[in-house]
C-alpha cells in the first residue's frame, strides 16, 4: 500500500490513516509518502516516495538499529516544536490553559550518564545498546550524544563486561561523568570471587576510573565522585540520580530559581543529591525531603561545608506512601517538586490543600505533570506557565518546568 504520514505520534512514530486505524511508521516524517504492508498497527515502510524537505542525514552510523536514538532524521527546528507541541496536547486534554514557552535545547555538550548493556554471545562480549522494542543487542563503537567526559566511557565498560565473562550473565553499567573521574556501576553480575575483584581493581586504575561498585556496593574508589552543584560540592552516592546533561541542571535549576524568587523559605521535595536545594540556599532556608537515604546524607554533608548558605535541613521520607501534610507544609513560602515518571499525585492533593503561594513543579512526564497540575488548578493554583526543556535529544523525551500561584 502507499500511504501518507499525516503526523508524528508522541513515541516518535509518524502516523498514516490505515483501513482500520491509525498506522505507526518507525523513521519517517509528517508528510513523506511512503510505500508498505501493515503488520497489526505497524507500517513496515519498504519505500520512501517522497521524502519531507525536513529529513536530514542521521549523525550516528547506528542510527535506525540502535533504540537510543529515534528521531536524528529530523531536522532541529520542527523537532523542538514537535516537543512543545506534545506539552500542549496533553495539559488540552486535561482542559488547562497556560503560557507554554518554545522548547528550550539543553542537550549542551551531551549526555553526561549512560547505562550499556554487555550480553554473552557464545564466547563473544557484545556491549551496546537494545534495539527498539527488542532484546537483540547492537554493539556500537561510538554514541554521538554523549558529552566528551564520558569519551572513555564503553571502552571502560567493554573492559569491565569482559573481565566478568565467565560468570555468563547480562550485565548492566551506569557510567556517570564526574568532576574526578568516571563513576561505575556494574549490575547483575552477582557475588563476585576474589580473582575477579581483583581484575577489576586493576582495570579501575588502567582507565582511572574515580569509583567502581557492584549494585551500589564498593569494589574501589581512587576518589569520591564529586560534582558542583551551586556553590556546593557534593559527592555522590553510588548509581546516583543526575539530571542527564549539565546544561539541563543549569537550565532547570534557573527557572526554578527564578521561580521562586523572593522566598523565605522553601521545600525541595524529592530533592535528590540537592539539584535545587543547595542552590535555593544561596537565598532562602530550605527543607529538603528525599527517599533514598544516601542521597540525602550527601546533600546535607555538602550543605555543612558550604559557607553562605541560608540553611538546609532534610529528612528522609517516602513521599509516595507518606506525602507532607497540608498542615506541615504551613509557614513555606514556596514548594518545589521534582517527582520520577509517575508523578505525585498523593503530595498534588496535599499541596492543593495547603496555605502556599507558591509550587513549581519540574517533571520528566507530561502526562503525570497534567494529571497533576488539574489536581493543583482544582484546588485553587494557576498555571502560570510551562517552560519544555529537551537533554535527550532524538528521543520522545521531554521534560519541564511549570510555575503555579494562588
């Protein structure tokens, strides 16, 4: 059949008019006419047509194997409006109304954190990334989206993978670039003999790798891993959270100040390593709430160094089972929360219910942010409006700031 694609879908998937439905198109773009057979809901494109004036040449010769990456072949431009765009669909259906600025581009240098996958194929070690929606692996020799920092980054996790060959096991590695060195996390090898400890010392030092742990747990340090945030130094918890360039911190951490401007005092909920707090505290006493315990005991242990700042108090808290109270939220002038992919729906409700001016939401899922910004506009805030922001270019993946008053 040849068919039309009509428009892109929010997974990057262009969509064509099938007899039955909606069919989605892998790497193709809103007005190519292309020739292929349906298979379900998917179009298996053979030919492309007519191709978009807005194709472009894909920057990685993985391109179109690798699932990383799924839209390279889309010039800059629509893309950025494209993310805007899905912002404004989903906070439409939820029948809220705002400002929605043009999607700010944080990619900056790159990626600064990344997680290879190494699989055992007979006795080859392939390390790389999953294809789209499959187990097959692509071994790749290169990722052009990842910031310089982490250049040493696969030939490091190459090294580390075959080492623990012989235990047979697929294994993950988080790799996160820090201001001393890589930082690396290997999982799913399981308990491992001295000798391999050993080897993987050895291999520590060769690519001057800052730490090495096993699913969090020590194997050698050469130095902590430490990054500035703010004026602050923290030194990291294994496997810990980052936003996923430095440039996407920089850009969410100066709308959330902004934001918050002229407050007192605020709460950072699901604070992290202290992203937001230790800069909020340049200015205003912040309480930060955070579940994982060693990310909070950094973020307390940088404050305390850190001479200037107004104070940063914590607590170690499960916000999904135990949201803070309408009543302990009083005497804030301000709340900020950066919640993971399912959003906060329980804290949205107390938030609604409390005597604040102030809440700025940051949220990696449109989708969980709308659902709980029309939590937030029911009980009484304004949206005053949605800043996107796009650190994982090439993908679906948006992020973004909103800003609600009383």
């Amino acid at each position: 059949m040849e068919l039309v694609i009509e428009r892109m879908g929010a997974q990057g998937d262009g969509i064509a008019r099938g007899a039955d439905g909606p069919l989605f198109a892998p790497l193709t773009l809103p007005g190519e006419r292309v020739r292929g057979h349906a298979d379900k809901d998917r179009l298996q494109v053979e030919t492309i047509l007519a191709a978009s004036p807005e194709r472009v040449a894909p920057v990685c010769p993985h391109f179109g194997r690798c699932g990383g990456c799924l839209l390279q072949h889309w010039d800059f431009a629509p893309y950025l409006a494209w993310k805007r765009g899905l912002v404004a669909e989903m906070l439409t259906r939820e029948g809220i109304e705002t400002e929605i600025l043009p999607t700010i581009d944080a990619h900056g240098d790159g990626r600064r954190r990344v997680i290879f996958h190494a699989r055992q194929y007979g006795s080859r070690t392939v390390v790389g990334f999953a294809e789209r929606k499959s187990h097959s692996m692509v071994a790749i020799d290169v990722c052009p989206v990842l910031a310089p920092a982490l250049d040493a980054a696969l030939p490091a996790a190459r090294a580390v993978a075959e080492a623990l060959a012989p235990l047979k096991k697929p294994l993950d590695l988080q790799v996160v670039a820090t201001d001393t060195g890589l930082d690396m996390d290997v999982r799913g090898s399981g308990p491992l003999p001295p000798g391999l400890l050993a080897d993987l010392g050895v291999l520590s030092e060769r690519f001057r790798l800052a730490r090495l742990t096993r699913h969090g747990e020590l194997v050698i340090q050469r130095e902590p891993p430490a990054l500035m945030m703010g004026r602050a130094r923290v030194e990291l918890p294994p496997a810990a959270f980052l936003q996923a360039t430095a440039e996407g911190e920089r850009v969410l951490a100066q709308e959330v100040r902004e934001s918050t401007d002229g407050a007192r005092k605020v709460a950072d909920l699901f604070a992290g390593a202290g992203t937001f707090a230790l800069r909020l505290a340049d200015t205003a006493q912040v309480v930060a709430i955070e579940s994982h315990a060693g990310a909070l005991a950094a973020l307390l242990k940088a404050a305390r160094a850190t001479s200037g700042l107004r104070g940063v108090t914590g607590e170690a808290r499960d916000l999904f089972r135990r949201p803070l109270m309408a009543a302990e939220l009083a005497g804030l002038d301000a709340v900020v929360i950066d919640p993971p992919r399912q959003g906060a729906e329980a804290q949205a409700r107390e938030l609604a219910a409390a005597r604040l001016g102030r809440i700025t939401y940051v949220s990696c899922n449109v989708a969980t942010f709308a659902r709980d910004a029309r939590i937030l506009v029911a009980g009484g805030f304004r949206l005053e409006r949605v800043a996107p922001v796009d650190q994982f270019r090439y993908s679906p993946h948006v992020e973004l700031v909103g800003r609600f008053s009383r």
